[in-house]
C-alpha cells in the first residue's frame, strides 16, 4: 500500500456487491514515512553537529567553508544514485548518515592547509594552488583505502549484498564526492572567503560611522577570539606536548599498552551474548496459537474470539486481527507466512497504541494466553530485523530411521523444556495425527466380492462424500456433495454398521456385507508429516524463547544440557563435526554436524555430542559443498544446529519441495497387495 491508498480503497469499497465489506487492516506507508522522516532528522542533527565542531576547532569562516561540504556532496551522491538507479530507501540513507563524519575529513583538511597558508602571507591562488598539489596524493590514498574497506560489503553476493549493498554504495559514493568537491569546490571558496580578513577588518574598524553590518563583522572578526580563529587553550598544549616526550622517551612500551587496549577488547568478545539483527521497536507484534492436528475450524475460532477479547482488554492494545487457518499476510518483511489450510492454527496481527513498552507488552501476552489456553501452543513474538526465520533457535536432527529421529527429537526438547527462557518447542515429528485403521480379514473381504481398494474407495465415499449433482444459484454452478452427517461419521458403530456393495460383475446375487463383518476397527497415531531436507528425513525441533532474551544464551544453555545429559547418537555411525563461516548468507553462521562412526568419538565418550555447538546466525542461501549443513553422508544420523531459522537451500525436494524443505505427508488410502494363497490380515486406511 502507498500514497493514496484512501482513494483507492473507497473506490473499491463502493464496488462491492451488497454484504460485503473492506476493511483497510495495515498501511506500510505510514512506517515508511515515519521512517524516511527520522532518517532525515538524523542526517540534518549530524550535520549540524559536524559543523558545530568544525566551527569551534577552526572558527566560523572555516566552518561555514566545511559545512558547504556536506550539501554538495549530499546532492552529488544523490545525482551519482539516480544514475545508477538506486532507490531512496532506509539503507542507502543510513549509508548518507554513516558518511557523515567521513566526507568531511577531506574538506578539513585542505581548509585547514589553505588557512595556514594564507597567514604565512601567501596570496589567496598561490595558496589554493599549492594547496591543491601538495594534497592530491595523500588524500586520493587515504579515501582509496577507506573505499576499498567498504567494498566488499558492496560486493556481497545473494541476500546479503541486497540488504546491506546500499550501505557500503552511500558510503563509497560519499567518499568519492567528498574528495573530488573537496579539491575543486572547497578548495576555490576557501581561498576566496578565508583571504584578506585582517585588511578588512582594519577598514571597517577606522571608520566613523558603524552600521549594523559593520558592528556586526567587527564581533565577527575580532583577532584572538574563538569563533574567529577557533578555540586554542595552552594547557592543553603544553599538556600533549609533554606526552609525546614521555611516548617518544619509552617506544616498546609505548607499543605494548596501545596494543594491550585492542588485545582486551577481542578477549572481552568472546563473552558478548551474539545477535546480528536487534529486536524492531514497532507498535506491532504476532501472535500464533496451534492447537491439536484434529482440531475443527470452529473451535479454533472460538478460542481465537476469546483471545481477542482478552488482549482488548489491555490499555495499550488498539485492535487485533485473526487470520484462522492460515498465516497472517506478510505486513512484516521478513515474516515467512507458509502455513495454510490448517484447521488447528492461526495467527494475528496486534496493533498497539504506542511503541513504548513493547516487550513487557509481549512478555505479558505470552503468560496469560498460556494460562489461557493451557493444552494449545502459544508463541507471542516480536518483529525483528533480519532475514525470515522459523524459530529463534532450530536443531535439525537428519537420519533414515523416523522412529530415531523421533526420539532423540524428544529428547532434545526435553531439554529445552528446562531452559527457563524457553516459552514453547516443537518439532517435526512428535505430533501424530489419529487415523482409523480397518484390519481387514482378507478371506471375509474375497468371498464378499470385494477387494481393499473397493473397500477402501467405498470407506471414504461415506466419509468425505460424492458429488451427487448440482445446484445453479444466481450465474454459479455449486456441486452437491452427499456424505454421512457428522454424526455419524464421528460414531464407530454407525461405521462399523455401514453396509458395502460387492462388486457385481461375478456375481449379482451378492448382498451388501456390514463393515464389521470385514474387518475390526483400530484408532491409531500417524505422523501427520514427513519432513524431508535436500531429500534427507529431518527432525526439525524449534524452541521459542522470551521476548528481549537473545537466541545465543538459549543456544549455550542447550549445549550445557546436552553435554550434561551425556547426549549420544546411535552407535556405529561416523562422527564428524564442521565448524565453518557460510559466506553466502545474510551474516555469519557457524553449524555444527555431528555423525558418529562405529570407534569413534569425542574423547571417551563414542559418539558423544562435542564440545563445539553451534553459535551463528542465518545462512541465506547455500548451494552445495559446506555451504549450510556441513557434510552430508549417506547414512546414520547427524545434527544441525543454529540461530536466526535454519539455511534456506533452493535445490530439488521432488514434488513436495517447499521453500528448501519438503514435507510429505502419507496418503489417506494406502492398498496392500492382492491376497496370497494364505490369506494375512491386512490394514486400510482412510
């Protein structure tokens, strides 16, 4: 949605047929106005800030000189852009704001070396001459190397190179204007404003008669005043001179303690909690609540209304809008939006009154829908900057066997259990969905004339029904399907009661036989999905955590558990772990992939999970090698572990490949064999 987004919807609101309404829920452009317009702000308050310092360093002529400085470069940037069609957006601004204290420095410089020229009674194009030649070099190199520092931020392939490229391209274009209004422009109005002040000064100063244009240059250009000539103070002189000898007297140690700042720094860094993207101080955050895989839409919407009164209860909350069986739409960039068609689930979008306050807000939110409703599961998160992710924290467990990977699925999440920070966890595998299974005597089922598939097709007719015509209603054809009523279709003995057609051809005396008279009914619990990753079963288990609390202290806090629960994988499969950087994703990312082989382990423990664990971020994108998952082997299990969601890989899935991951889920009527000579019992599925 943008500009005139009222217009547009009002017209499509008269429209409408009669009965239905359009309600305009989110517009983007507000944010993005207010967004642009703080940006604006920031770049207005830093350069009144630049000047203000380059005016009580150097005097206000000198000041007034750097300051044209910013303007021009801000517009040569701003043409140099246009031309190579990049967009005014929140990152090439922030780029312009970066700069800022950059593109001065050129400008500084050759003022600075013209003023000194000038009162060594030098004329004003000799100067900026002189000037021009003895700067050229030295400036070309030191904007050069800056240039190149900022180059491969712009030269980031994928994802990365898009999100953060406009940055590092302000940044280079700033630098490049700067140096080049700085040698020409600047130079000419330095030598033509900083020339000849003390001739004028005396002039105006022996006149009889002041105006207030004389009185004021008098104040202006007063000799030994700060504002004229910049602020100077001896003892600060006298104190710098004095410890350039004591530096000059002692250079190793010296050398030792300007290098023992920096050695401190990268040890303190090792114990920093690591977050590449900060939380979004935004006036909205999501809700989702997922009940149980049998769950009816309508009872799904009858806790999604109790919600919804509950959180309109609160003083900051100003409306709320559900999305039931399906995902909210994506009024958020980075949100993944892929859940549809699901009874069980839903997802609101909770606009607030303020952006004050937001994570108490959430934190509060997440502990009373939790009391709530005490058998759903309730993830109440807010936005973040950065790629789109799953879950703040994601171990991926890979592996042939599904009863394995189901189990130390459970007992990873077990653990994350225990993680106070830890507000919900799932995974991909401990959730069934019940099914009704039918034993099937095979001897009942041929000497009825029937087979599993006739059965089986029969079964679902009475079940999910058949379209048994049409009904025309205004210029629409709607089909008419006959089915059980959901009575019956939920009691086991009126399915256990229906009576099945033979099959005619044979024999057309056959009479219908009753469903139990086939076969005994079983409830039972499927996996509801298969998940599947570069054509490997996965265990995805996810842990969501506590608004304000950063994914890295979950991350080490599962690592402790797993070490402590002395965490091993079956035995006699390889063991290997990769550590490495992704370097075609959005930041950095470290995984770990464990694969036990048959002997080997990690010190005394075979197989044990190692002492490395995972500690990065989100690998957008990946396309083979070590890109991603580590090292991928035919068979056994092995382990992925990250921040910030998991690596997006875009290679096959077959035909269930969805956004790099495939879920597949197992077909409603599954049709054994034909029957042998000795008939078995056999299993049919609807």
């Amino acid at each position: 949605m943008g500009y005139g987004n009222e217009g547009r919807t009002g017209w499509l609101s008269r429209s409408l047929p009669q009965g239905v309404s359009l309600d305009l829920i989110f517009d983007q452009s507000r944010y993005v106005e207010a967004r642009i317009g703080t940006l604006m702000m920031n770049l207005l308050f830093g350069a009144a800030l630049v000047v203000g310092v380059a005016l009580v360093a150097m005097g206000w002529r000198s000041a007034l000189v750097v300051g044209f400085a910013l303007p021009l470069t801000v517009f040569a940037v701003l043409g140099l852009m246009s031309v190579m069609g990049v967009a005014i957006h929140q990152m090439s601004v922030t780029g312009l704001i970066i700069a800022l204290g950059l593109l001065i420095d050129n400008a500084v410089v050759v003022v600075d070396e013209i003023q000194v020229e000038l009162s060594q009674g030098e004329p004003p194009l000799p100067a900026v001459t002189k000037t021009v030649k003895y700067l050229q070099v030295p400036l070309l190199a030191s904007t050069l190397t800056t240039v190149l520092t900022f180059l491969p931020i712009y030269l980031l392939p994928g994802p990365a190179g898009e999100f953060v490229g406009s940055i590092a391209l302000s940044v280079i274009l700033s630098l490049i204007s700067s140096l080049a209004i700085s040698l020409t422009v600047i130079a000419a109005l330095a030598g033509r404003m900083l020339a000849n002040s003390g001739a004028q000064y005396q002039r105006i100063s022996q006149q009889t008669q002041f105006s207030l244009v004389d009185r004021l240059a008098l104040v202006l250009m007063k000799p030994g005043s700060w504002w004229y000539q910049g602020f100077s103070s001896p003892r600060l002189g006298r104190a710098y001179r004095w410890s350039l000898g004591r530096v000059t007297a002692q250079p190793w140690l010296t050398v030792g303690a300007t290098l023992a700042i920096p050695l401190i720094g990268f040890i303190a860094a090792g114990t920093l909690d690591e977050q590449f993207f900060p939380l979004v101080n935004r006036d909205q955050f999501q809700i989702e609540l997922e009940f149980a895989s049998p769950t009816a839409i309508s009872q799904t919407r009858e806790a999604v209304l109790a919600a919804r009164d509950r959180l309109l209860k609160h003083g900051e909350v100003q409306d709320v809008h559900w999305f039931i069986g399906q995902s909210a739409p994506k009024f958020y960039y980075n949100l993944t939006g892929s859940r549809q068609n699901q009874a069980q689930y839903a997802q609101a979008m909770v606009q607030l009154k303020s952006e004050q306050n937001v994570e108490a807000i959430v934190q509060e939110f997440q502990t009373e829908l939790n009391e709530l409703f005490p058998s759903a599961r309730v993830v109440v998160q807010q936005l973040q900057q950065g790629p789109p992710y799953d879950a703040p924290v994601e171990m991926r467990i890979y592996g042939p066997d599904i009863a394995t990977l189901r189990g130390l699925g459970i007992q990873v999440r077990e653990m994350l259990t225990t993680i106070p920070d830890v507000v919900q966890v799932r995974d991909n595998l401990t959730e069934g969905l019940p099914k009704l299974g039918l034993t099937v005597d095979n001897e009942q089922v041929q000497q009825a004339g029937l087979t599993n598939t006739a059965l089986a097709q029969q079964l679902e007719a009475y079940s999910e029904g058949i379209t048994g015509g049409a009904i025309l209603e205004s210029t629409e054809n709607l089909p008419v399907r006959v089915r059980l009523t959901n009575a019956d279709r939920a009691s086991l003995e009126q399915l256990a009661s229906l009576d099945l057609r033979p099959d005619p051809s044979p024999s057309p005396d056959r009479a219908f036989r009753p469903t139990s008279a086939l076969g005994e009914f079983e409830l039972l619990s499927e996996f509801a999905s298969i998940a599947r990753r570069n054509e490997q079963r996965v265990n995805t288990v996810q842990a969501y955590i506590t608004a304000g609390v950063l994914p890295d202290q979950v991350l080490t806090a599962l690592q402790e558990k797993l070490e402590a629960n002395n965490f091993e994988l079956p035995p006699g499969v390889p063991l290997r772990v990769w550590r490495g950087i992704c370097r075609t994703q959005f930041c950095r990312g470290e995984f770990a992939a464990v694969h036990s082989p048959a002997g080997a382990g990690d010190g005394d423990r075979p197989g044990a999970l190692p002492g490395f664990f995972s500690s990065g971020g989100y690998c957008g994108g990946g396309g083979g090698g070590l890109s991603g998952d580590g090292v991928i082997f035919p068979q056994g299990v092995w382990v992925a572990a990250g921040l910030y969601g998991h690596c997006r890989h875009h290679g096959p899935g077959g035909h269930c490949h969805q956004r790099g991951r495939s879920s597949c889920s197992r077909p409603l009527t599954k049709t054994p064999e034909p029957a042998r000579a000795t008939p078995k019992p056999s299993r049919t599925w609807w």
